[in-house]
C-alpha cells in the first residue's frame, strides 16, 4: 500500500482597520465574492505588479535567451517556423509567451508577417 502524504501549505493573514474596511466595502458591493476571492485577488494583483519573473539575457537570430527567476534557471525560446521553448519542450509556455513581449524578438518576425499581440501570436506566415 502506498501513502501519499500531502503537505498542505497554509498562510493566515490579518486584516485591519482601513483595508479590512475596504475589502468589506468590495464584498458587499459585489466586486469580490469573499474573503478569499479579496485575498487571492491582492496578492495577484501585486505578484503582477511587483515580481518580474522573467529578465532577459540576449536576443540572437533564430532565438531569445531568457532567465526564469522562479525556476533559477537559463531558457533559450527559438522562433523558427514554430515558437518552441528548449526547456518545456512547447510551442505554448511562459517562456514563449514572455520572449514574445520583447521588442528585440517581435520585431523581425512582424517584418516576416506575424501578428503578435500580449505575447500571443494572432497569425504567423506559412
Ligand atoms: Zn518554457
């Protein structure tokens, strides 16, 4: 018989005054669904705002050296016919998505046709 244990990760946070005030103020006007719903949307809100994950190394020909924070780790993404990200082996990652957001990169390729929108590719040329 195999046991997985699970580790469960728990953050207690305490609100008071003024933000508490706040996300009361959010819930009952309906902007959140809950006390969860407020939470979860803070700390997103500044991971977003405050945590660059991704920096970027050099741009070459064919592709983008990038260095992931989180994973403390060198990615190379190449844009050939496809996107293709060496590390998750996928055309459709972070990596892409975040390479696909540098000027050094999306320039070329829109000289050959693409359409790149938010680091997401609209249409690439056959
Ligand atoms: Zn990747």
């Amino acid at each position: 018989m195999k046991v997985v244990k699970e580790e469960k990760k728990r953050v207690t946070i305490t609100f008071e005054g003024e933000p508490l005030e706040w996300i009361e103020q959010q819930i009952n006007e309906r902007v959140f669904h809950n006390y969860q719903h407020a939470v979860e949307y803070c700390v997103m809100k500044t991971y977003h705002l405050e945590y660059d994950r991704f920096s970027h190394i050099n741009v070459f020909d064919d592709h983008a050296t990038i260095y992931d924070n989180l994973k403390k780790e060198i990615v190379n993404v190449y844009f050939k016919n496809d996107p293709y990200c060496e590390k998750c082996e996928s055309a459709d990652c972070e990596h892409v998505k975040y390479a696909l957001t540098l000027p050094k990169v999306v320039e070329p390729l829109r000289e050959k046709g693409w359409i790149i929108m938010d680091g997401r590719i609209i249409i690439k040329p056959n």
